[in-house]
C-alpha cells in the first residue's frame, strides 16, 4: 500500500503565497514510488495551483465541499465543480464537525458526493477529549466510520481514505497534546478491526488509514512505523515548507 503524506494549509496563505511555496516544494520533491504527496490548500487557490503543479510529485486535495453536484447554495462549492482540479477532499475534518457543525448525516453525504465525482474522500474520524476521559474512544470510532461510509457501495470502500485525527492532539486546539505511538495504535487496531469486521478483510486492508495530529518532523518517523498506519495528514508543521519536506524526507526513509 502507498504511504500518503498530506499537508492541510486550512485557511492560510494567499493565492500568491500558496503559488510561492509550491515552486518551493517542487523544486525539492523528487517522484517517489510509493509515496503520495498531497496539499490541500484553499479553495481559491486550488484552480491556479492545478496549473502549476506536477502530479507525478504531488497531488491537489480540497478540504472541504458541499455535498450537492450544483444548485442554489450560496457560498458553498461542489465537489463537481472540482473535478479536474484535485484528486482528494478532506471530509468531516474536526473543525468542520465541532466549529462548523457538521453532522454525521451531512459527511456521509459528502463521503458519497466525492465518490460519486470519483475524488477519494479523506475522511476525518477521532474522539474528543472528554470521550476519550470517558472511555468512549472505540464507540466514536466506530460510529463515524459507520455513519460516514454508510452511503459507499462494496466496491468504492477501495477509493476512501481514513484519517485518524484525536481532537485533543490537534495542534490548534487549546490543550492539545501529541497522542502517544501506543494510544495510536491502540485506535488503528480498534479502527482496522471494525473495517474488517464490517467489510471482510480484503476490503479491509486495502483501505489506507492516515494518522493526524501534531505530526511535526521529530516525531514523524514513530507515527509512520506504527502497524496500520499508511500515512499522516498534518496541518501546522505542513505551513512551514521545510517541515513539510523534511516529513516526507522521513516517510520515504522509513516506507522504504
Ligand atoms: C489537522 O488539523 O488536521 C491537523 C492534523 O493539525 P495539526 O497537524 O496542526 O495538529
């Protein structure tokens, strides 16, 4: 399975900055095989960007869509209007949950509107910190997978990608943490066993699971070897063009 490295810029840089630090990045990637390198920046950027990149060294994400084709949705950009431009979309992100509140009927239909205009839903899982005091880190776990995949047929789990992302390890969140490699695996293993209880394991194993979460370039290389875990999804460390190259510097020294 590839190893995905995926930077989310949220709502940073301008098109000119975010056009800046892609020559930047491109200049120093090299095409690896086996590593997928993803950035996700604002949806204004997104257009001029896809002119500029090389998708042989990296690929372009969304990080957010609305979950209708086109209609009268004032604001809003549909995953439709992206076809072309990017080949990821990061779905039920915590910030999109918790600051936006985003449903869990609301993801599964964006889960469904990706896949049904064939860009690869990211979808964004992971307990707060008051469910994880309360021991309910396995329930939420296994009820945004199961709500958020519940529109996908059999054949299409294939093209989902998983994010697990505690909402106490994000690094914009007051109090946040980086989780430990063990408390990680323990969620993977709690997230692997339910694809492939839900799905069989052949379905199961060929679904990538990305860890996200204060992933910075001294502890990049610890969450990259935890088994089950195919990549990371960072946000503040991939602002930073050095950090972002030296984390997929590491992911292709340790997937090797
Ligand atoms: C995120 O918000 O998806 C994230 C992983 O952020 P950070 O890396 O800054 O914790």
């Amino acid at each position: 399975m590839r190893t995905y490295i995926v930077g989310n810029w949220k709502m940073n840089f301008t098109v000119g900055e975010s056009s800046i630090y892609l020559h930047k990045l491109l200049k120093r990637i090299k095409p690896a095989r086996g590593l997928q390198i993803a950035i996700a920046p604002s949806f204004i950027a997104l257009q001029p960007l896809s002119l500029q990149i090389d998708r042989k060294k990296l690929r372009l994400v969304a990080q957010n869509c609305n979950a209708k084709d086109f209609g009268a949705y004032t604001g809003e950009t549909a995953i439709s209007q992206l076809r072309g431009l990017v080949d990821y979309a990061i779905i039920g992100h915590s910030e999109r949950r918790y600051v936006f509140g985003e449903t869990d009927n609301m993801i599964k239909e964006k889960v469904a509107a990706c896949i049904r205009n064939n860009i690869a839903p990211i979808l964004c899982i992971g307990e707060t910190e008051n469910e994880r005091t309360f021991g309910e880190t396995a329930d939420v776990l296994k009820d945004q997978l199961t709500s958020g995949l519940a529109d996908v047929s059999r054949e299409d789990l294939e093209k989902c990608i998983i994010a697990y992302e505690p909402v106490w390890a994000i690094s914009s969140v007051k109090g946040a943490r980086p989780a430990a490699p063990d408390d990680i695996a323990m969620s993977i293993n709690i997230i692997r066993d339910h694809l492939r209880s839900t799905y069989g394991e052949k379905i199961a194993e060929n679904i990538p699971v990305l860890f996200g979460g204060s992933v910075n370039p001294s502890n990049a290389g610890a969450y990259l070897t935890i088994p089950g875990v195919n990549g990371l999804l960072i946000g503040g460390a991939s602002l930073i063009a050095d950090q972002f190259n030296d984390i997929i510097e590491i992911a292709k020294r340790v997937t090797k």
